[in-house]
C-alpha cells in the first residue's frame, strides 16, 4: 500500500475553487487507528452555504439545459477515473475511516456502481405517453430536475453514501451541495478533484464541510428543494420534520437493529463466517451490520461456541494493514461509548461469551475487539439500542414464530437475515418479517444501487427511498402534458 499524503487545511469545494471559511474555524481530523491528527476541516457557517447555494443555482440554469446524454457521458468519464483511481480512494477512507483496506476497496467498489447506475439517466429519466386517452387527445409524462439539492453524509461509508446521492442527483439534471461527516472530510474532496477531472462544470457539485450551522443551513435555506441524509435516528428525525417544515422534499435514513436468526438445520459453517463478517467488519459502524443472533431450538449452544471461536480468530489492527480484518471505531468518544454498554450489558444479566475490551489494549488507537453476549433478552439496552460498534447480541428463542417476533419487537426495521434450508420457513420469513432488505443465507442484504435502499420504521422518514427508481423520482419533478392538436 503506498503511502497517503496527510492533509494539513481541507477547504471548501464552491463554484469549482477551493475556499477557506470566513470564520477561519477548523477541527481537528484524526486516523482512529493512531489517534495521530492527520488534518484539519472548515467549521463553516450559513455564509458558506449561501455561496455555494448562490453557486449551485446559477450553474443550475445550464445545467438542466444539458442532454441528457451528454450527462451520462460525463459520468461514464467519471467512473472511469474513479475506476483508475480505486486504490488510492481505498487508502483514504481506511486513513481517515478507519476501515480496513479491503472493507475499504469494497465501498469504493460500491460507490462507482452508484455512479454507473446514474449513467444510465437517458433510460432513467424517460417519462409516459398515451396516444390517445380521448378522441384525438394524447396525454404524456416529463421528468425534470428539481434544483439544487442537499446531501448530508456520515463517516461510516464516506463513499459510497454520498455516491447515493449526488451523481443520481446530478444526472438527473439537478445540482448539489454535499455536507460530508467532519470526521471524514478527505474522501469527499477526492471525489469533488476527480468529477472536475470529468469536465464536471463549476458550481454543479459544491461541498462544505462543518457541523450543525452547516447542517441547519442546508435545512433552511429556501433554495435548496430537496435534503438526502443518512445518519443516526434522532438526527434523521429532526432532518425530516425541520426539512419538511421548511417545504422540502427529504429522505433521511436513520438507524438499525438487524437481525440474523439461525434456524436448526442451517449450514453453520456458511451461517458463522457470514454473520461473524457482518457483524465486525467495518467494526460494526454500519446501518446493516448484524447485531443480534436469534439462535432457534438446540442450535444456541452450537452456534455460540462457534461464534466465539470465529471471533477469538479475528486480527484486530490498523486498516492499513492487509493483515487486519477488525479496525478501530472512528472516535475515542465512540470506544467509550463502546465500553459502556458492554458494562451496561453485564449489568443487565447477559452473559459475556467473548470480551472485545482485552483486545489490542496496548494501542493508542479507538480499538474495541470482537465483543460477544449470550443470553440477551429484548428488554436490555444492549438489545434496544444501536451500539454501532462490534458488539453482537445472541437471543435465544424455541421456534421461527418466536424469532419473527423478537425482530419485529425492535423500533428499527433496516435488514434482517435467516439462514436455513427451508422453503417453507423461508416463505415464513418473507411474509411475516418486519424489514425492509432481506437475506437468506448471507450476512450483509444491501441491495445494489439499481433497486431502492429501502428501510422503514424508525430506520427512514420520508417517502421515497435512496437509489433505483426511488431515487430517480427523488431527484425529479413530474409534468403531465394533455394535448390536442
């Protein structure tokens, strides 16, 4: 892996240049696994995204003029590069991220076949005709952009979640304005480089970085006409009702509680390593890591033991060697957090199978190990709450019945799992599961980025879901044509 250049000052991305806020406010941006400060990024405020809305508005007049072919060519141009540049994108995320390197390629993957789906806006953004809805009268469809739109991004996936959004947006005909975490601020600006690198023209994608001025800014500035943002629940809650009050359309999702239920004729080897890989890869920070095992009839004692072997053979380390399979937690408030609730947990009666806490303990960075509970039951907090850490619960129930209900019993509903041979259970599974991306026999059920990423719950607000044809409708306004001639 070759060596990543640190970055001193990140700057905005405005109207095609690189601009320092006028507050000249920074915060430090640091490697989890090192705890080392490896850069600083803008604290921006509402003047800053004023500039880029002012920006974004007026490239918005051409830029909705542009064929709709012509966009997809710049996006094929995009991937392209994206595709040249994959390695190198993969080392920033798992510098700044924390993640490991193949976790990392693996979003970067992701994220081009965001952008590869986008590209295919000629088809996408067709509308509807009927020739004839009455004697001589013909009735049709258009689609159009909206504006300018927001996006809002979390550190978990400084990829391929702002992939979601703004190429979808852009190809659309749309023009955006990004607010990456400011935790993971570097990836984004490599993004921005490279689109301009495509011929992207100034002012269709501009990025401020800060926080919650930042944040409020693109909520209530009356320009912007649509909000995307993933991140935790309560966050998204308050994205959704501030958003919508101020008449926009928004789309914000929010957190999960996933569950893997393991029936007894399962393949335990297959059931095991994917369920040990959803729930620690990417340290357990993602909205569809597998947090809790619903273990059915007399597998528990079997799965358990074998989870707990698989976990005592995890490499935990930095992400930056290929080596490591388990990275850090992006902060030190997060591993404290981490820490907390696995005290919570024994309090509350759960049996610790494998404790993460004594792993890597000598580091000086944001490391918690493979952590494993037994006998949890759904009213501890350790099976309430989203932990977002590499913590996995194991419930223990005598029938799928009793499985559903478990899951179903969760505020959340982003992915849930079941590992079996059966049809008929299956079926079952399908039917009466309370969730809105399923898996069978795999850990990690999120869908590509041709079909909608479509939980619901408390893990969404709003109407339309990211990506697919969802995000096509998100991303445009309807006009319906009745004609006679």
């Amino acid at each position: 892996m070759s060596t990543i250049r640190t970055v001193e000052q990140i700057s905005n991305f405005i109207n095609g240049e690189w601009v320092e806020p006028t507050s000249g406010n920074y915060t430090e941006v640091f490697n989890p696994a090192t705890g080392e400060e490896i850069g600083k990024v803008p604290i921006s405020g509402f003047e800053e995204i004023d500039s880029a809305v002012k920006s974004a508005e007026l490239a918005f007049k051409e830029w909705r003029r542009v064929a709709v072919p012509k966009r997809a060519r710049m996006l094929f141009k995009y991937q392209q590069l994206l595709i040249e540049n994959r390695e190198e994108l993969a080392e920033i995320i798992t510098l700044e991220n924390g993640k490991t390197f193949d976790d990392a390629t693996g979003e970067v993957q992701r994220g081009i076949e965001c952008v590869e789906f986008a590209a295919g806006a000629p088809t996408l953004m067709m509308g509807e005709h009927l020739p004839d809805i009455a004697t001589g009268i013909e009735s049709g469809m258009y689609r159009y952009p909206i504006g300018v739109v927001g996006g809002i991004a979390p550190f978990n996936f400084p990829m391929m979640v702002p992939c979601w959004m703004f190429p979808l947006a852009i190809a659309c005909g749309n023009t955006f304005i990004l607010k990456p975490s400011e935790k993971t601020p570097l990836l984004a600006n490599r993004l921005a480089e490279i689109f301009k690198e495509a011929g992207l023209p100034d002012g269709v994608l501009n990025i401020v970085h800060g926080s919650n001025d930042v944040v409020n800014g693109i909520l209530e500035h009356e320009k912007i006409k649509a909000v995307s943002f993933v991140g935790s629940q309560p966050v998204a809650k308050y994205i959704y009702q501030t958003a919508a009050a101020n008449g926009k359309r928004v789309q914000a999702l929010a957190g999960a509680k996933n569950h893997s239920i393991v029936l007894e004729d399962a393949d335990l080897d297959n059931a095991v390593s994917n369920i040990t890989a959803a729930a620690f890869g990417s340290a357990g920070q993602r909205c569809m890591a597998a947090s809790v095992v619903v273990a059915v009839g007399d597998v528990a004692d079997k799965l358990t033991e074998r989870l707990k072997q698989a976990a005592d053979n995890v490499v935990i380390g930095d992400g930056a060697d290929k080596a490591s399979f388990l990275g850090p937690v992006i902060r030190k408030e997060q591993k404290q957090r981490t820490l907390d609730y696995i005290e919570t947990g024994l309090e509350e009666g759960a049996t610790l199978l494998r404790d993460g806490r004594e792993d890597k303990k000598d580091s000086d960075g944001y490391f918690v190990g493979a952590t494993i509970f037994d006998h949890v039951r759904t009213d501890m907090k350790i099976w309430e709450d989203e932990m977002f850490a590499p913590v996995l619960s194991v419930v223990r129930v005598n029938t799928i019945d009793e499985a559903i209900e478990v899951a179903n019993a969760s505020e959340f509903a982003n992915g849930a799992c079941l590992y079996t041979d059966s049809a008929k259970a299956i079926r079952t599974f399908r039917e009466e599961i309370d969730s809105g991306m399923l898996g069978i026999n795999l850990g990690v059920p999120a869908p590509m980025a041709f079909f909608p990423f479509s939980g619901y719950k408390n893990s969404f607000y709003g109407d339309l879901h990211a990506n697919g044809k969802d995000g096509v409708q998100f991303y445009t306004r309807k006009k319906m044509v009745t004609a006679r001639y």
